[in-house]
C-alpha cells in the first residue's frame, strides 16, 4: 500500500514505461482495476474504511479506530490467520491514528516521514532558500523535515526502503507457512517528494528541489506553469523511486513462488492535485478524478493476469475481500463486498458509490458520472461528529466542542453501542463552489443534465439512507432523510 499514489503517472494507466517498470511488471500478473474509487478522505478515514469495510467520512472526520468499530485485522488474528503491519506512516502514532497499528498481530514502525516529530530540530535554523512562493513553509512540519532529512542522508537510510525491507524480511520467513498477512505500507510518494539525486535526474531536476512539498492552495496554473512543471517532476520522480520498491517485492514473489498460492493487493488511499483545476493539495478541494479515482491491483492465485476490469470498487471492498480469502465471517453488516468475483468474471459490486471528506461535499459516483453535493449554508451547519474517541489528527476535541456533546443511543454506525454527538468544525466548506455534475466517462468535464442529476441526486440520498447517515448530515447537504 501506497499513499498518495495517482493512477495518471503510472504505466499501466497510460504514463511513461521508462518510469514505472515494475507497475508494468505488476499489471501482467494481475488484473488492473480501472474504476476504483476511494471514499473517506484522507489518510486515516481511508485507513478506518480499510479496518471496518465501512464508509467512514459522513459520521466522523480524521480519527482513530472506535472501541465499538470492527477491525478486520483483529478478526483474521483472532481466527488463527497471522497479520503483521509495516509501515513508515507516522499518523499511526498520533492522536488521531494510535488505535489501528495494534489491531494486528504484531507491527513494526520506522520513523522519519513528512513532519514526523522525530529527529529534535533547530528552532534557530530556517528553511532552505530559493523555495518557490508555492512551498509548504508554515507549521512546524517543514522545518521537522529538515531535521530529519539529517537521519537519511542515503537512499538505504530512507524510511520506505527500511519498510519494503522489513516486509521482504516477513515474506522469506513465512513463505512455507499458511494463514498470514503482511501490510507493507509505505508513506511515500505523499508529500514532500523528498527523492534521490538520480531519481531526479531521471525525469530531467538537476538544480536543488524549490518545490518537492506544495502548500494546498489555489493556483493559477498559467502564471505558476514552470514551477508546477517541476513540481510535478518532483513527484513522478518520487513515484519512480516507489517503482524500485516495488521491484523487490515482485523479485520476493519470484524468487519463493508466491504467485502460486498469494493474494496480492497493490492500492492507495487517494491521490493528490498538482495544479490540476487549478489547486495543489487534496481534500480541500472538490473531489477531482486525480484524487479519488485511484489504481488497484489484484492477484489471485490460478484465476486472471493480465486483464484489466472494469467494475465499480472501492475501498471498502478491501476488508470484506481478505476476509472473503481466508474464509473468516464478518459478523457484522460491511458497506463494501468481496472482490474475488470481480476477478472471475467482472461481475457488479456497487451500483452507485460515495465518497468524500466529513464537512466538505458528499459525492456519489456510478462510474460514468459524478455527482458532488454542496453544502446547503454558508456556514456549513449543522455539523456533527459521531465518537467514543474525541481526538484529530494531532490533539483533543476542544473543551467548548466537548461541553455541548451528547450520548445518544446506538445504531448501525456504532455496531449498537452508545456514543457522542459532538459538534464539528472544519477547515472545508463546499458552499462555496456548489454542488456540481461531471461527466467522468473520459477524462473529467462538467455538465448540465437535469435527467441525469436527478437520478444521482437520488442515488446519493438512497446511499446515505443505506448506512445510517446522521440526520444532521441531510439537512446540512439541504436533503430530505
């Protein structure tokens, strides 16, 4: 698993070859999904509906595992199947995020990525100069990342590469064993595209980086066009480097004959713009195509390679899929379903899909069009959060948050059990750019069909229905429950 992987700058969805070898190399040994979606933004949403099979984003934003949540992981332990987890992913160790790693058998965790509180930092010592007015400059993040850029001075010292390793380490040791799992999952190419010398140099970057970690900001793509050319090149050189990784452990599956008998899955949990429509950043913003619509890989021993498929999947079905594998009974009601059958015959599995970040537009998707629905006021309210766990991704609910929460009785969301209705508050507000449709059949433009808005409109209510959405969340889309 990788994060903030786009689809576009990959070879099997159409990039340069020279780039992304192994990616080729992948796609010959499985079957490419090409209408794969995310659906709770970002990271740890994502990573939630990764546990749960569950969407995540209409009850809660950036948040831990809840003690009434399932986690798939924890279920394959407790049914005698193995799960470890690798990763460089330092949101398992916030607030926000230090409930997922220990739903595993056992993790091991390597510091250093993005801010990371890791390597102590001069507060003396600024930032390099020359950075483009576009640079992420703000937080201490960036100067965080200077510190820790000191602890990887080589390719060999990177956290990625110590996590793809650790996970080679995994696979030699259980390649005669049965009833394992192993979560390689690497940070990168999330900002900053922090890459080797000769990565760059691939893709034409001689000078030194001035901008490998844009701000998430509105940008006017024609007066900034240099500088989100080499931007961009910052990124795929970051994405060929992951390619390298990935390598390794397409040699791990050569080298031990694990094609015969293991499932692989290569994913992400979204993707990210790069000036596109005008931006940098990801959820922010609408949900654009290059941040949703993501790729996916998926090898089945003794069935297809080599195929690509093109039903509606999104992460959701990851869950209910390893569980459908190693035979293990949910218990519970999932959103997502198995994707086994997709590989057989490309059979159905959503007609219509959702996806979007908590507070920002609800969007639903029958993969032709995408229907984004703003919210209804100015201020974005009513605004909820649903928990047992109030924290974000790095600290508490506010005491004023806090003060006006209340428990309210169980539902489908909370698997029964009671939990708090906090109210929310975001740094995202879809008033602003409306609600909208688009025509995603190629490419991505936006259209007027009233026909067509109607049924999608219904659609997203239906869905919202389906898994219980808080009534708040009706009436701040301006719906009916």
């Amino acid at each position: 698993m990788f994060d903030t992987l786009s689809r576009a700058y990959l070879s099997p969805y159409g990039a340069n070859p020279d780039l992304t070898p192994n990616f080729s190399r992948l796609a010959e040994r499985c079957c490419t999904f090409d209408r794969f979606y995310g659906g709770s933004m970002p990271c740890m949403p994502a990573r939630r509906e990764l546990h749960t099979g569950r969407y995540n984003f209409l009850h809660r934003s950036w948040g831990p595992l809840e003690p009434f949540d399932y986690s798939c992981f924890q279920a394959l332990d407790e049914s005698g199947v193995y799960a470890h987890l690798v990763t460089d992913h330092s949101h398992y160790w916030e607030d926000g995020g230090a409930t997922y790693h220990n739903r595993y058998s056992s993790w091991e965790g390597f510091r250093g990525q993005e801010g990371d509180r890791w390597a102590p930092r001069d507060v003396a010592e600024g930032l390099p100069a020359g950075m483009s007015p576009l640079q992420k400059a703000k937080g201490p993040s960036p100067l965080q990342h200077e510190a820790n850029k000191s602890r990887q001075p080589l390719e060999q010292d990177m956290s990625t590469v110590l996590t793809v390793g650790a996970g080679l380490d995994f696979l030699a040791a259980h390649t005669a064993r049965d009833d394992w799992f192993v979560q390689i999952e690497c940070f990168d190419p999330h900002e900053p595209f922090y890459v080797p010398q000769k990565y760059r140099e691939a893709v034409g970057l001689i000078d030194p980086p001035r901008l490998n970690w844009p701000a998430y900001a509105a940008v006017d793509a024609e007066a900034h066009a240099g500088e989100l050319e080499e931007c961009r090149r910052e990124y795929a050189a970051l994405v060929a480097m992951c390619d390298a990784q990935l390598g390794r452990v397409l040699d791990a599956f050569d080298e031990h004959g694990l094609w015969e008998d293991t499932l692989l899955i290569v994913n992400t949990d979204h993707g990210f713009l790069l000036g596109e429509h005008g931006y940098l950043g990801k959820n922010f913003w609408p949900m654009h195509q290059e941040i949703i619509h993501t790729p996916f890989f998926m090898h089945v021993p003794g069935r297809a390679e080599g195929e690509r498929r093109s039903a509606l999947c999104q992460t959701i079905d990851i869950a209910p899929t390893l569980l459908d594998w190693f035979g293990v009974d949910a218990g519970v009601d999932m959103d997502g379903r198995s994707l086994l059958p997709v590989i057989d015959g490309d059979g159905k599995v959503h007609d219509y899909a959702l996806f979007g970040a908590h507070g920002n537009h609800v969007c639903v998707t029958d993969g032709d069009y995408v229907y984004m629905r703003a919210a209804a006021r100015e201020d974005n309210e009513p605004f909820v959060e649903c928990t047992l766990m109030p924290v974000n991704a790095r600290g508490f609910f506010s005491r004023e948050d806090l003060g006006g929460a209340e428990l309210v009785s169980g539902d489908r969301f909370s698997n029964g059990c009671p939990y708090l209705k906090c109210r929310s508050r975001t740094y995202m507000n879809s008033h602003a750019f409306g609600s909208s449709l688009w025509d995603v059949r190629d490419g991505e433009e936006r259209i007027e069909d009233a026909g067509i808005e109607e049924r999608m409109i219904s659609a997203l209510v239906d869905g919202m229905r389906a898994v219980e959405a808080p009534a708040e969340e009706f009436e701040r889309l301006g719906l009916s429950v």
